[in-house]
C-alpha cells in the first residue's frame, strides 16, 4: 500500500478514472440532471443523480478498481499514459464544475419553493405571452408566477413610489429601458449580474458579440435580452409601392402630405422612439419638415394605428408595432414594410426585454429563479413567438420573427438602448421633439 501513496502517476490515474467513470455514470441517458429538468420539468438534486463508488480506506489505493483498467490500457508507453491521464484529468475538472452548479441552483429552487410565488411587473400586454411563461414555470418549478400588466410609465410610477415608501410588492420588472432613469438613480433596484447561476445565462458564450447586454453604466442592473431593429416603415401597399421610398427624405414629397400617420411621438414608446431617432439622425429641420410641414397625424392607439394604414386612410405609418400589423399582414390586407432608408438605416431596441431586480422584493429567491429562468433558452424562445422581438441569445431562432426585425451584419445602427445615449443624449432630444412638435 505504501507503494502505492509514493506513486504519484498511480494516485493521479486512480482519481481521474474514478471521476471519469462518475460522470459517464451520472450521465448516462436519462440519469443526467439536465437531462432529468427536460423530462420531468425539474430540477432533481445532483447528490441524488450521482451514484457515488464508497470512499478509498485512508492510504489504500489497491482497492480502486480502475487501475488495473489504466494499467492495462496505458501499457508502459509513456508518453500515451501521460496524454491519456492529462484527458481524464480534464474531465474530472469538468464534472466537478459541472455538479456544482446544479447544487447551487437546487437549493435556491427549494428555497423559492417555500416562497410558493413570484410576482413580475411587465408593460407586456399579450395575452398568449401571458399564458405560456405562467404555465411553463409554474410547471417546471411549482412556483406561481403572477404578472401585473401595467402601462410602461405607469409601470415604473407605481414601483417608484412603492420604493420610496419601502413596501415593494414586485420582485421583477419586465419591461422597457426608462428604469435606467427612474428606477436606478434612486437605488431601487439590486444587481442582477450576480444573480444569475445557470452556466447557460452566465456564460457569454451563449449571447450575441460574446456578451450579455447590460444596459446601466456599472453592467449588472438593467439585462437586455432581446435586440430588434427599428425604423422601419409601414405603408398601404395599394396606394404606395415599396420603390417608391428609398429614403427618408422622400416622406417629405407633396403627395404625402396628409397620408402619414404616426403613433404619437410627443408621449412614449415607439412613436417616440421613431421621432428621437430621426432628430438624431437627420436633424431638427427635418423632423419639422416631416410632422409639422407634412401635417402628420397622431394617435396613441397601436390598434388604430395598424387599421388605418390596412384601410387605406393613411397611406404611410410611422411608429407602428409588429405585434397588431403583423396578424394582419398575414391575413393579406396590403400591409407592407419598407425596412430602411439608405440615409437612416434604422436604431437597435431592446423592447420589453430588458430585466430588472426590484430591491427587497417580497420574494427573492423566486426571483432569482424567474431571472435566470427568463434568460434561458426556453423563456428567450417564448418570448420571440409572442412579442415578435429576436432574443440576443445565438441558440435561439424563432421563424415567426420578420426578417425586417433582425439586425444586419455591418448596417450602422444607433443604439437606443446604450446608456450614453439613453441616460445622457435621449433626455435633451426629446425635449426638443416636444418643444417642436407642441404638446
């Protein structure tokens, strides 16, 4: 036995060849962890999934059964001995990171379980959205998710005077980027970077450019998970024809005036998006040329919106959202998209996508879960099938996203959402968009 403590190549294949023969043990099909959250929609302890050989006695290596194996697998040729221990060496490493991970996650799973709810405020108003993140991760982890559905100012009104007075009643926000200067300045909010525990949300591997998009100056608060491309335009295809506007500055011709309408760019969302992004872009003269001069039309209606340019009573929208046109366009009214202009390519939007830790939530182990939950590739993918918003995660591709949505490789974009320009540009430029435009 002796022998065998002074042998260090001995002691290093008995190690590694025990943890190797673990892990192909704990991972075989259908006893795998991960394997197991797919099947049963849970998350089972990894001491219980991994059938652990009893202990070494103290010194005795003789009883490691996988050194007779390594012996006679290895032969007396060094240098295969030393690359083949070098492999099982490296899976040990491996599996031993890996079942960690899961045991850091169950217990916060168990933890959140006691808590039995969740409660996440979102401005998402769709209903199909709605039910499918209910109904998955109250299945997956026994846990209630209640959604209040709040208009985004609202949204973020309510959370900042429930933060003032102490008594938060949402654990997460789902929503726009607005917290980044309501929210976070007043420290409302706790950071989500350190929150999130699953490899497959952490590892920036997983995400579009290599990183996770954190929207906030110190990178951890405010998460976009989701990154289309705007500034397109919505036009009645019976009345316009997509040659017929290839830059932004042909809105502006004579037999537009009158026939443009517009989701109301003095209040918020994407109307306003659209206005800020063209003052940006194009200059002040221009946006008074195009909803002053053109006599453009304003309705705080998406609905409305959609319908008057499927009608035909405004031949041109601007600031429409893909989630009311959209069914339309599908059902063949003549709904067309011109998906930019060569002198304005257009602005990236994170959308409703961005996350948000609300501090001292009533339920904070539930909402570390719904944080990590969401990231993942199951809530990313939801997500893309209801709000028609491409998630920034590269294992996630959803056909019912219109091509138009989904950033171009090498096409100059503002981005909206950046903290330099939202925090410290977007303020002054909407002023001015509402000083020009009148209230």
């Amino acid at each position: 036995m002796a022998n065998d403590r002074k042998n260090p190549e001995r002691l290093l294949a008995c190690v590694v060849s025990q943890k190797f023969s673990e892990y192909f043990l704990a991972h075989r099909p259908g006893n795998s962890p991960l394997c197991k959250r797919g099947v049963r929609g849970d998350f089972a302890s990894a001491r219980e999934q991994i059938p652990l050989s009893p202990p070494f006695s103290k010194g005795d290596f003789s009883r490691c059964r996988p050194v007779k194996f390594l012996n006679e697998l290895l032969g007396r040729d060094t240098g295969r001995r030393s690359v083949l221990l070098a492999i099982f060496a490296f899976f040990s490493f491996v599996t031993t990171a890996w079942c960690a991970a899961p045991s850091e996650w169950d217990a916060l799973v168990s933890r959140a379980r006691q808590e039995r709810r969740v409660v996440l405020g979102t401005d998402i108003s769709i209903g199909n959205f709605r039910q499918a993140v209910t109904h998955r991760f109250a299945k997956q982890f026994g846990i209630d998710l209640e959604l209040r559905v709040l208009e985004g100012a609202q949204l973020t009104a309510i959370a900042s005077r429930e933060c003032a007075a102490g008594r938060p009643s949402m654990d997460v926000l789902l929503s726009g980027n607005s917290e980044l200067i309501s929210l976070y300045p007043k420290g409302c909010l706790s950071p989500v970077k350190p929150k999130l525990i699953l490899p497959e949300v952490a590892d920036s591997k997983y995400w579009r450019d290599g990183a996770l998009k954190w929207n906030d100056p110190e990178g951890q608060y405010l998460l976009q998970t989701s990154e289309a491309a705007y500034g397109w335009t919505v036009i009645n295809t019976d009345q316009v024809k997509p040659g017929e506007l290839t830059s932004a500055k042909d809105l502006l011709r004579p037999e537009y005036r009158g026939k443009i309408a517009s989701f109301d760019p003095r209040g918020g969302g994407a109307g306003q998006g659209r206005a800020t992004y063209m003052m940006t872009a194009l200059g002040e003269e221009y946006v008074r040329s195009l909803y002053v001069d053109q006599k453009v039309t304003y309705t705080a209606n998406h609905q409305q919106l959609a319908e008057w340019t499927a009608r035909g009573i405004y031949s041109i929208a601007l600031g429409a959202v893909e989630r009311i046109f959209e069914p339309m366009r599908k059902e063949g009214l003549p709904i067309g998209v011109i998906a930019s202009f060569a002198d304005a390519p257009g602005y990236l939007t994170g959308g409703s996508s961005v996350m948000k830790l609300v501090k001292d939530g009533p339920n904070p182990n539930a909402a570390v879960v719904l944080l990590n939950w969401f990231a993942a590739k199951e809530a990313q993918t939801i997500y893309g099938q209801n709000v028609l918003q491409p998630s920034r995660r590269t294992d996630v591709a959803v056909k019912e996203i219109p091509d138009y949505l989904i950033p171009k490789a090498g096409a100059k974009y503002l981005d909206s959402y950046g903290y330099e320009f939202y925090a410290k540009k977007r303020p002054e430029v909407i002023k001015r968009v509402i000083e020009l435009l009148g209230r």
